[in-house]
C-alpha cells in the first residue's frame, strides 16, 4: 500500500511539473509559432494525461475498497442469526453498514459490499482522462493532416467504384488554390443545397471556374451522370482525399443509425450492469 501511494504521489507530481512547464512555455512565449506551439501541447498534454491516469489507476486497482491487513469486516445479524449487514472499517475509516440478503445460492459465495463513493469517483476520473486522451489524439492527427476533418467514411454510392459505401478515407488540408481539376474532395455543400443535400460530401473537381469574383470548383460524383448542381466556393473546401481504407468504416455508418444508436445503448447499459454485478454492487 506504501508503494503505491508512493508510484500514485510520484505520477501526480511529475503531471503537475510538465503541466507546470507547459504553462510556462506558453505564457512566456517560448513558441516560435503556432505550429510548433500545437505540437508541443499536444505532447506535454498527452503525458500529463498519461501521468495522471497511472496514479488514479494505481489508487483504484491496488487499494480502492480491498480490506487490507488492519481492516476488520464487522458482521450484523438479526435475532435469528442470519447476517443482514456488513462493515468494514479499518484504523481511520469506517464504512456505513450496508443490507445484504442472503440465500442458500449466495451463501457459498461469500458477501460482498458495495464499493466505496471515493472509488467511483477516481473511477469517473480515469475515464473523463481516456476520453481527454482520445480527444487530444484526434487533435494531434488533424495537426498532422492540416484539417479539422482528418477522417472520414464514405456514406453513397455516388462515388463508386473509386470510392465505395463503408470506405474510410484519410483526408490531407490543402491550399484552394492547390486543388486543381481530377482531385478528389471533401467539402461543405454551399448554401443553399445544404438543406437538402448532406454534408460534407465527397465528390471530383471536373472543371475550375473562374469569374469576376474569384474562382469555383464544379464538382461531380464518378457515378452520376451529370455535375453537381452548384458552384463551390473554395473555402468550403475541408481537403483532398489522400488514402482510402475499403470496408473498414461500416460499422460506424451503423452506429450512426436508429438502430446502432439502440445497440449502442443496450451494450452500454449491460456493460454497466455487469461491471455493477461483478463488482457486488448488487444485492
């Protein structure tokens, strides 16, 4: 228990340092530029993020609600001797007495007591940090691609066969001015197509247009018959599909739908559910 309250204290004080020294970078200008202040938020961020998670996991796993040597489990019985609650406190604590029933199947399985508040709440912690992880992740990937939108998954049909429902493809940022005609894109529909046609979308340059205002792109999918309707401006221009992965991106157009919004509920609701039986939070 020493040694982790020691690896805990030392994951939480070497976060705190580099979150320390982040700040002080920031603050005192020691970026050259943007770019280089990105990336290095981004990793200083995801190691204090890592620092931390390790502690709180430390705390949870090697000492959370186990009884250790100086705890005692203090049993209560009613009058005809059958336990009907159980406390366990130890040499500063003392846990409130928690009503269990127990029958001829659970007698042989021993008793179990609901875990503690301050367990659930290093719990919710260690979970907002992966997803903080997760989120910080996606940032670095699109700093790397130069676009906010550096994944996505073909939802029709109307590029195919170059590009197929299910697709995920990686997209790379680029200058408008860049883009030229034969590459293929993803941008936001223009207005006022938007309101009936999803965005963004996918589809091919076929022609530059170039007018007293400036420059458009016609866009077309390889296979319609005919262009796109509009004329793209070219700051709805998101960026130029770089690499397509077949296939993979399936199961997340189905999770986008009424029923994997459902299956995503039901497995989110078992899963707590099984962690609540497991875990003795059950009666």
């Amino acid at each position: 228990m020493k040694f982790v309250k020691l690896f805990s204290g030392l994951c939480f004080a070497s976060a705190i340092a580099l979150l320390s020294l982040l700040i002080f970078m920031l603050v005192g200008g020691f970026y050259s530029s943007r770019v280089t202040a990105f990336f290095y938020t981004a990793l200083l961020g995801a190691c204090v993020g890592g620092l931390f998670y390790l502690g709180i996991d430390a705390l949870i796993t090697f000492s959370g609600d186990r009884s250790s040597s100086s705890s005692k489990i203090l049993l209560i019985r009613d009058d005809s001797g059958r336990v009907v609650s159980v406390k366990r406190s130890d040499s500063t604590t003392t846990v409130e007495a928690i009503s269990i029933a127990r029958s001829p199947k659970s007698s042989s399985q021993g008793i179990r007591y609901r875990g503690s508040f301050a367990s659930s709440i290093l719990g919710l912690i260690r979970t907002g940090i992966i997803i903080g992880v997760i989120c910080e992740v996606y940032l670095v990937i699109a700093f790397m691609l130069g676009t906010y939108v550096p994944i996505y998954v073909v939802s029709s049909s109307s590029m195919a066969p170059t590009l197929n429902i299910g697709d995920l493809i990686l997209i790379v940022g680029v200058d408008p001015s860049d883009v030229g005609v034969g590459d293929i894109i993803v941008f936001h529909v223009p207005h006022p197509y938007d309101k009936f046609t999803p965005s963004p979308i996918v589809h091919r340059v076929v022609e530059r247009v170039v007018s007293s205002g400036g420059y458009y792109f016609r866009t077309k999918g390889d296979a319609n018959l005919n262009p796109d309707p509009w004329l793209l401006p070219p700051e709805n221009v998101i960026g130029r599909v770089a690499l397509r992965i077949p296939i993979i991106g399936l199961p997340i157009l189905f999770l986008k739908t009424f029923y994997g919004l459902l299956f995503t509920i039901v497995a989110i609701a078992l899963w707590l559910l099984i962690s609540h039986i497991k875990g003795g939070g059950g009666r």
